[in-house]
C-alpha cells in the first residue's frame, strides 16, 4: 500500500542505540536502545511501509523515522480480566453507602 503526502502515520526510530546511552542510566536501561515511536502527517509525497520518511507531529515537529503504519488505530486496553476485581467493586460501593447496579 502506498502512503501519500497528508497521511496520517505512525514511524518508528533508533534515537540512541545501545553504546550511547548515558553512564549512569540503570543496567537494565543500558542494555537497551532509546527508541521513539510517534504519529503525525506524512510530508513526503509517497512512501511505502519500511521506507525512511519524515513526518509532521499534530503539536508541528518534524521528525525522521522508518514508516510502520498508515492510518494507525489505538489498541490499548486495560489489562486480562481479573475475577478478584468485581468482588472488590461490590464492597466499595457497600462501604460508601450502599450504591447497587
């Protein structure tokens, strides 16, 4: 799929690989790249997914980084299901004053 100027997309950068993070960053941190991933409008005139590109954030940065989507979706959530939870729900509103569904 070729993405066009004005698209709305996601990329993907390396801002600091692993042996230019700063000496007193946790190990576990040091182990690992700085990495960005940021959403704006395409400014190249076509692109395809891979491809080096330069785009426009909503708050008007411009920033370099390989295109990974177009037309990005949020797909987060709020965790598994957790049985324990709606026990705790059912007591909460019996402590503050006995609020039912």
């Amino acid at each position: 799929m070729t993405t066009k100027k004005g698209d709305w997309v996601r990329i993907h950068s390396v801002l600091m690989d692993v042996g230019d993070r700063a000496p007193g960053v946790p190990d576990d941190t040091a182990k690992a790249p700085y990495e960005l991933w940021d959403k704006g409008f395409l400014i190249s005139d076509k692109a395809e997914i891979g491809d080096a590109v330069e785009i426009e954030t909503i708050t008007g940065r411009k920033i370099m980084g390989k295109l990974l989507e177009t037309n990005p979706s949020y797909d987060h959530d709020f965790g598994e299901f957790i049985p324990e939870i709606l026990s705790i729900d059912k007591q909460l509103k019996e402590i503050m004053g006995g609020i039912s569904q």
